[in-house]
C-alpha cells in the first residue's frame, strides 16, 4: 500500500489524516528512509496535528523526546540512528505500551520492537515528492492503513 506525496501541503494533510486515525489510540509507528527522506517532516506534521505545542525536532543526539499531545497524553519521538549495533535494553517497551509513539530508522533495534506496528518507509522521489510505503502488521494497523487510503 502506498501514497505519493507532492508537496509539504501534501505532507501535512497526510498526516491530518494519520492522526484522526491514530488518536486515542495506542499506536507505534516506525519510520525508515535515506538521510533527507522526511521522516523528521512528517513527525512534526502528525505531532502538530495531534496538538502538539513544542517544536518537534529531530531527537538524533537525545534518542528519545516526549511531547504532550492535545489530549494530554505523551507522543513519544524516537530516533534509533545511533543505536545500531546496540543489543543491550533499553527499556523502549514500556514506551511502546504509552499512546502514540514514533520511531525513526526503527531497523536499529529491529529486535526491541513489538510485533505489532504500522511500518512506514518513506522513498524520496525528488525535491518535493515521496513515497510512501505502508506495511501494517496487525489487524489494528491494517484497519488504519485501509481508511488512509480511502
């Protein structure tokens, strides 16, 4: 399943549309993609969208931030980057249990993720476009991918 983005309009009702879909819920999303994909761009998109007030940025040198949602409750920003290689626990699971968290080059800690998830991997198909590629795992996941898609 795939949608293929235009511009940063594009980008930003896209992920409106994610966050209707993924509020209250419990949801891990990870993001995978070359350097420059925008897996940061849409983190700020579907953060903004889910009332998110801070700026979010990348949390490449901190790994980890949290941001209150609109709801109150937490948006967890993962950036595994740096983590390759690391086969240690870092105690991510219980993030993974808490609200929406999302997850950048998820592939780091492959091995920590739970096994249900909405995989995103985000091509760059020039200056202002992308594609991306869903592959839900888990029957929750797929319902969310088939009304993104409608």
């Amino acid at each position: 399943m795939k949608i293929a983005i235009h511009s940063l309009k594009d980008t930003q009702e896209f992920a409106q549309k994610m966050a209707n879909l993924c509020k209250d819920k419990q949801i891990v999303i990870t993001l995978d993609g070359d350097l420059g994909a925008g897996k940061t761009t849409w983190t700020k998109s579907f953060g903004k969208a889910l009332g998110v007030k801070d700026v979010i940025n990348s949390p490449t040198f901190t790994i980890l931030k949290s941001y209150t949602m609109e709801n109150g409750k937490p948006l967890h920003h993962i950036d595994a980057y740096r983590l390759e290689g690391t086969n240690q626990d870092l105690g991510f699971e219980e993030l993974f249990d808490d609200d929406i968290c999302v997850i950048e080059w998820a592939k780091f800690i492959e091995d920590f993720l739970p096994e249900e998830r909405l995989e995103i991997t985000i091509k760059r198909l020039d200056e202002d476009s992308r594609l991306f590629i869903f592959e839900p795992k888990g029957k929750k996941y797929e319902q969310i991918v088939k009304e993104l898609i409608k």
